[in-house]
C-alpha cells in the first residue's frame, strides 16, 4: 500500500473510531426519542453531569468502582426527575413546547453541574493511553491510538447490548410499545412507570459512559457540553428513533468531518470540524428528512 | 330546487379523470372520473373511509395522486400545489378544522383575503397609503362576512377557545373571504345540532344563489344532501358507485348496499 | 381598536408619547453614571432588536431557527467591512447593508425550512451558526488581518460628527431600535405578519387560501436576520466597541433563544420585557452576592446560579405560562384596566 492510502485510511479509521463516541452521545438522544417521543435536549448536559460527578466522587476519596455505582444512582434519580418534573407535566403539550423545556433543563444542569463541582478541567486516566497501538503500527504501518480503539469496542459494545434489549427482551417490546402510543400500552397493562425509569436509567448509563469515554480523550471539562451539540447532526443523519442509524450515522459523520478537516483543514486554517456535521445534516435533509433509518412522516389532514 | 336561477348552471369548472391515490400499500382512491358543473351544488358522499377528504386533498393540491389528471375550467395545472390552485379559484375548508389557532376570528377570515392583497412587506412596515386602504377595504369585506355569518359577537375571540360549531362557521367565513369560484367542503355541518345545519344549509345556498359560486360539499346527512344538492357522487372504497341528480342516486342498488352495509367481496 | 395612522391606535400613540419622553427626557437625567448606558440601556436596545428578529422567525412565523448570533456577526463585520473599506460611506447606509447582507445569509440558511421543520430544522439552522462565525474567523480578510484577535471598531460618524459619548451612542441606538420596532409592529399587525401566523398555525390551510409557503418563509428569515444584522453592528459599534467572532457565540443565540420565549412567543412587548430580565436578573444576582453574602459568594458561582436560574424559569414557564412574561403583564394590566377589546398580540 502506499504511503498516501495508508495515511487516507489512517485517517478514515481514526474519524470512525472517535465517531463512534459521537454514536454514543447519540444513542442517548434515542433512548428516549425511541420509548417517550420525546426529544431529550438535555442529554448533552447530563453526559457532562455524569462524567463530572464520577470524577468529582473519586476526587472525595472514592475507588473507582463506587464512585462509578454512585454515579449511576444519580443518574438514575435525575432521571426520575427530569420525568417526574419536567416531562410528565407537559404531557400534552406541543413537541416545541417540550423542546424548550428541555433546553431550559439542559441550562439548569450546566449551571447546577459547574455550580457543585467547578470550572477547572480535570483529567481522567481510565488506564488505556491516548498512543499509537505498537503492534498495529508495525505490522500494518497505521498508526491507531489505543484509545480510541478502546472507546470504540466500548461505544459498539453498548450500541449492541442496547439493540438486543430492544429487540429480544420484553422490556424492549414494552418500550416500543409506549413509544408508539403510551396510552395504548398503559391501557393493555404496560407498566409505564417501570419501563420509563428503565429508559432513563439506560440513558443515564450511557450518559455516563461516554463522558468517560470523551474525558479520558480530552479532559473533562465545560467543551464536553458543545460536543452533545454534535450529536445533533448524528441524530439527524441517523434517524432519532434508529439505534443502529446512530451508530452508522457516527461513524459517517466522524470519517467525514476528519477526512474534511486533514485534507480541506490546512488550506483554511482548520476549524472544519466545527460545522461540518451540520451543514452533511442540511444535506441529508434536503434528501432524506427522516434520516437513513428513522420513521417517515406521513402528515394527514 | 329547479326554481329560475340566478346563474344557471354550465360547463364544468373541474373534470377528475381516472384519479388513483395509494398511501404506501394502500390504496385510497381507485380511478375516480367526475366532474363539477359551473354554479352546482355538487355533493361527494359515502361511508367512511370511503376517499371522500382525500379526494378533496387531490383537487386542492395536498396529496398528489399516483394517476390520472385533474382539470381546472380545462386546464390542465402546472404544478399542483394548494396555493396554486387557491390561485385558480378554489377555497374549501377541513374535515377536521384547520384554523389558525392563535389568531382571532376576524384575523382568520382576513388570510382568506391573501389573494386580494397586493401589497409587499415594504408597504406595510413602512405603513403607506396603499397598504394601509387595501387593509381597510379587506376589513371590511371580513366584517360583512363576519355579519353574514352572525358571528359578530366573537369576531375578536382567539379561534381556539370557540366551539366546534363556531369554529366550523369561522371556517367557512374563511373559505368565503377567497371569493373562490369554486367552494369546497369538507363535512362543514358535521358537530352541529339542527339548528346550526339549518342556518349553515341557508348560508351554503345563500352563497351559491346570489354569488354563484359553485359548490362541492362532502356531507354526511342525507337529508342535507337530498335538499340541497343538484348532482351526487357516491364514493365507497376508494371507487365512484353512483353519480347522478340526488332522486337517481338515492334509490340505486349499488348506494343502497353501501350504506346499509351488504358484503362487499 | 381602530388605528389611526398606520396601524397605530390611540392607545399606541399614548403609550408611545410616555414611553418616548422617558427614553429621551427622563432617562439622561436621572442616570447617575455611565455605567448605565455602557452595561445596561445600550446591550438593552441591541439584544432587543436581536429577539425582535428572533420573535419574527420563531414567534410569528413558528420557525425554530437558532443562530441568531451568526446573522448578528454577520452584520457587525459587514458593517466593519464596508466602513473600512468605502472611503466616506455615511454611517447609516453601512448600516443598513450590513443589514441586506445579514439577510442574505438568513435567506440562504433558511431554506432548510422549506423541507422541514421542528427540531430538524434547528439542527440545520445551528449551521448558520458554526459556519459564519468560524467563516469570519478564518478569513482574514474579513478582520483586515488583525492578528489580535479584538479588532476596535471605528468610531461612529455622523454627518461629519463622531459620535464618541455614552448618551450619544444611547440616543443613536434608541432612534435606530425605535423606528425598526414600528416598522415590526406594522409588520405583525399588517397582512404581512398575519400570512407568517398562517404559516405557523396551519400551514396547509394557509396554503389553500394562496399563501405562498415559500416566499413567506424566505421572507420572514430575511426580515427577521436583517433586524439581528443590524442588532450585531450596533452590539459591536456602541456596546463592545469591538469587534471579535468570540463574542458571537451560541452561547449568544441562546440567550436570544431565551429573552423570546421567557418574554412570551408572539408578542412584541415580550421582547423587551425579555431582555430587561435577561440583563437585569445577572445585575440583581450580583448585588445580592456582594451586599448579602459580602462578596464571599465566588463568580463563577454566581453566573452558575444564573444559568440555573435561567433554566429553571424556562421549565417552569413551559409548564405554568407558555405565553410568556408577556401574558403575564398583559394579566395584570387587565386587573388594573379591563378593556373589553383586547389585542391578542401587539
């Protein structure tokens, strides 16, 4: 191979790979978009929250392992709620008046996350170095961080654990259920309750999850927030409703915007990583509106 | 209903000509052939789910049907689209209402005017002359609807807060205000007591007979249809199973079975 | 009510005396510092101006277009641009370029809203967003090669008269926001602002009575960036004095975001009862940090607290008054005055 492909790949592999931690900011979004119809603006900031309470936890003196069910725990409760305070009191409400609601949340979290914990940023070391993986650069000469390739195997791990849960498992069924018609599912004995606690339980996970992913990257800090902005492209591409869109939809989104950034980047002074995704989310909505796997909207009048 | 008119009735203003429209796998409307007569009273009726609205929404430019072709007074539409079709002189209202929730009564009827308003954006932020008497004049156009209608009352009300009957009125106020050649309605009785159709029967043949105004009226109440209809399209599944004056169609077979439910195989 | 000139009525013109006399009378006199100019009354008339294009897109025309910011860096460079580059240009008339210029940017962003709508149409207007501001970043010509990063502005100049006091650069603002914010009302309450309530409210049903639902739109996000165009080189040329792509941030857009829907979607009075929350609640924040806690309370804290509240105040509006701040003044007016013929916006 020559030394020009092997650098295109290169690139290409590192753009999925970090992708792939898009896909998981994402998948959040989906959780609950799939099993409530509801856009959950908030989640970036609860992917901040989360990290930033993990870090904070072990700081006070927790190992690792408590502080990452701690963590959980919170999530948890936030997530009970965000459902008990926000979205079940505007249940009947338009779908722009929810969206501004959790806007508004997702504000109330920054300042509450910033206002517990502090402005500095702090490292996280999960134990996986942000360095070339020795044996893959040797013998196929592609110089892959071995983080990166960790985050992934993570990110695919709980994309596939995820896609299984809603497909095989009962719990699954009932969440597609009440996405489709709560009042329907809670009718024929769905336990709505339940299966929301569930979701946002799992929401909270993978919240958790990626910010560690993320600030082990680069650092855990306030910048984590404006990266759940770029799940939105993700989102868009992919389909809110489609878990496995997410996870496609990451990775075209991350190959692209590092392809655009190492090629197109030197001749404008970088920074095109910074709107790339939207402008690929314009695109795809001039053609494909509902995303690659998302469900079409037939209006009736 | 064969009393002189005022304007006798013409040559067709809307000729379907083997319409079909699928949703997906599911076929709505089956090769569809009618037509619409100048200054008629036409009536579309038929069970539910019979295509009726989404017929409508074919004519209007809502949905685009898979076939056939549609002509407007024997014309066949560039590019059917409902504000292009608004411009060839249909209105009609929805089956289940589409107001304008926020706005008053008053300001509802008044974007019924929006064909006879010829003013930019820069005549009305600037406030000129002529944006400003245009204003007056559509006001004051609504307000004889509004008095037409005998909704005065609540002609400042937000739309949103009236009754299902008013908000049908409000509606047809609307459609109105177009001076559309051709009205379309879409069940404009439907949520009213006796009373109401009455007054609303009054008001739809009002229009007809001193404006002209030609007249499709899906309806659900045969009475209604039977009295002021002058022709009747009889949809069932998707397919025309009667077209002729009211008399003819109320005692064909085909009619009878579909209202009175005989298997359909 | 009956207007009596232009769309105005008694009530407007009474309303508009008072309110005028105290801007210009009242105001200069009982000012005491001009701290008063710089940090409140002229960020007041800019954000102002900005939520009133917000209020245009998003409350009347029911586009949820974020990126406000974008349109308001566009219009400030163009400003910068044209005053630096056309020897002798009149202050008024780059002005008002910057404004066609910020408008031709919404036209081309806003096309998106003639596929989509809703939360996908947010997403893509983030684009305008990212995409001016990192534009303007990135080609130097735009920042005449300033490698600062701040660029000052130039100084106003009116008929040959720099413009260099607080009150002058008040009173510039002041008429500038003035005439505009009639030229909204006359939109909003003319045949202009009704076809954009159309589009919100049902747009099929306002394209059966022939309203076109392209020109509408596209005309709204031209309207309505042109007046965050202009908000961007006044914010820049009286209040910051400078000039740099930071200070237009999303950060920005969502404050914007915020003095519309707290203020109340769909009103123009909700504007500005939106921005004097917005910059008076961090004010009022700070005296009860200092005064009450004595200082001990930490900055960052403090504007930590000021998002919390910021957030919260949108939930709680969302759930108990989705109209706004607005609905709530207009409540309590009514109290004090029951008039038997409200307007429903103004």
């Amino acid at each position: 191979m020559t030394d020009q492909l092997l650098f295109f790949l290169e690139v290409v592999v590192a753009g999925m790979l970090s992708g792939t931690m898009y896909s998981l900011v994402a998948l959040g979004y989906v959780l609950i978009y799939k099993s409530s119809s509801n856009f959950n603006f908030a989640q970036g900031a609860m992917v901040f929250f989360a990290v930033l309470s993990f870090v904070g936890l072990m700081e006070l003196g927790l190992p690792f392992v408590a502080a990452f069910i701690a963590t959980i725990l919170l999530m948890m409760l936030l997530g009970l709620l965000t459902e008990k305070l926000v979205l079940r009191p505007l249940t009947n409400q338009s779908e722009e008046t929810v969206l501004m609601a959790t806007i508004g949340l997702g504000f109330f979290l920054e300042g509450f996350t910033q206002a517990i914990w502090g402005v500095e940023v702090r490292k996280l070391d999960l134990g996986v170095k942000d360095f070339p993986i020795p044996w893959i650069a040797d013998n196929l000469k592609l110089f892959i961080s071995a983080l990166d390739l960790v985050a992934a195997v993570v990110a695919l791990t709980m994309i596939a654990g995820i896609t299984l849960i809603f497909k095989y498992t009962k719990v699954g069924l009932g969440l597609r259920a009440v996405a489709d018609d709560p009042g329907a599912a809670s009718s024929i004995g769905i336990p709505l309750k339940n299966i929301m606690f569930f979701v946002w339980s799992a929401a909270g996970v993978v919240a958790l999850v990626a910010g560690m992913m993320w600030g082990a990257r680069a650092g855990v800090q306030f910048a984590l927030v404006d990266l759940a902005l770029k799940a939105l492209p993700v989102l868009i591409i992919g389909g809110f409703s489609s878990i496995s869109g997410a996870l496609i939809a990451g990775l075209i989104v991350g190959a692209t915007e590092k392809i655009l950034e190492v090629f197109l980047g030197p001749m404008v002074g970088g920074g095109i990583e910074g709107w790339a995704p939207y402008v690929m989310a314009i695109l795809f909505l001039l053609y494909r509106p509902e995303g690659l796997f998302g469900e079409k909207i037939i209006r009736r009048v | 209903m064969a009393e002189s008119r005022r304007f006798p009735i013409g040559d067709p203003v809307l000729e379907l000509k083997n319409i079909s429209l699928r949703f997906g796998g599911v076929k709505a409307i089956t090769n569809i052939s009618f037509n619409v007569l100048k200054h008629e009273v036409r009536a579309i009726i038929g069970p539910n789910g019979a295509g009726k609205s989404s017929l409508l929404n074919c004519i209007n430019g809502i949905y685009k049907p898979q076939e056939g072709t549609i002509l407007f007074s024997g014309q066949v539409l560039d590019n059917i689209s409902p504000n292009v079709v608004a411009n060839n002189g249909v209105s009609r209202t929805f089956q289940n209402l589409a107001l304008f929730k926020r706005m008053s009564v008053l300001d509802n009827i008044l974007v019924g005017r929006t064909l006879h308003t010829t003013s930019n954006f820069w005549e009305v932020g600037f406030g000129l002359p002529k944006a400003m008497k245009e204003d007056r004049k559509n006001k004051e156009k609504c307000e004889e609807i509004v008095k037409f209608l005998e909704i005065e009352h609540i002609k400042d009300a937000p739309v949103g807060k009236l009754s299902y009957g008013l908000q049908k009125k409000v509606e047809f106020g609307r459609a109105l205000a177009t001076e559309a050649s051709i009205l379309m309605l879409d069940e404009p009785m439907a949520g009213m007591n006796v009373e109401e159709k009455r007054e609303m029967c009054r008001f739809i043949l009002k229009v007809n007979d001193e404006i002209g105004t030609t007249i499709v009226l899906i309806e659900h109440d045969m009475g209604v249809v039977m009295d002021i209809s002058d022709r009747v399209v009889v949809l069932d599944y998707g397919k025309v199973i009667g077209d002729g004056v009211p008399d003819e169609v109320r005692s064909s077979q085909a009619v009878i079975d579909a209202y009175l439910g005989a298997s359909h195989d | 009510m009956k207007p009596i000139f232009m769309t105005f009525t008694k009530e407007d013109f009474i309303n508009f005396f008072v309110i005028m006399v105290v801007a210009v009378a009242v105001v200069p006199n009982i000012v005491p510092t001009s701290y008063w100019y710089v940090s409140i009354l002229i960020p007041f008339l800019c954000l102002s101006l900005a939520g009133l294009g917000q209020q245009i897109i998003i409350g009347y025309t029911g586009q949820l277009a974020l990126g406000a910011a974008g349109f308001m860096a566009a219009g400030a460079f163009a400003c910068f641009n044209l005053i630096l580059r056309v020897p002798g240009i009149p202050f008024f008339v780059a002005l008002i370029l910057s404004g066609f210029i910020a408008s031709a940017f919404g036209i081309l962003f806003g096309l998106p809203s003639l596929r989509v709508r809703g939360i996908y149409l947010m997403v893509a207007t983030l684009a305008s967003q990212f995409f001016i501001v990192w534009g303007i970043d990135k080609f130097g010509w735009f920042k005449n090669y300033d490698t600062s990063g701040i660029i000052t502005v130039q100084q106003i100049v009116i008929f040959d008269k720099p413009l260099t006091s607080p009150l002058a650069m008040y009173l510039l603002t002041l008429g500038i926001v003035t005439v505009l914010t009639l030229i909204a009302l006359n939109l909003v309450r003319g045949s202009t602002g009704r076809k954009w309530m159309a589009v919100r409210d049902m747009d099929i049903a306002a394209e059966s009575m022939g309203v076109s639902l392209l020109k509408t739109k596209l005309q709204a996000f031209a309207i309505s960036s042109f007046y965050c165009g202009i908000a961007g080189a006044l914010f820049a040329f009286t209040y910051l004095q400078s000039l740099e792509p930071a200070a237009f941030s999303i950060k920005l857009s969502f404050q914007i975001l915020f003095i519309v829907i707290l203020g109340g979607l769909g009103t123009i009075n909700g504007v500005f009862i939106g921005t004097a929350f917005i910059l008076l609640f961090p004010v009022l924040l700070n005296i009860v940090g200092t005064k009450v806690f004595h200082g001990a309370v930490d900055a960052t804290i403090i504007s930590s607290v000021e998002q919390m509240v910021f957030g919260a105040l949108m939930i709680i509006f969302m759930i108990f008054q989705p109209l706004g701040m607005a609905k709530i003044w207009e409540n309590m007016m009514l109290k004090f005055a029951p008039k038997p013929d409200r307007r429903l916006t103004s």
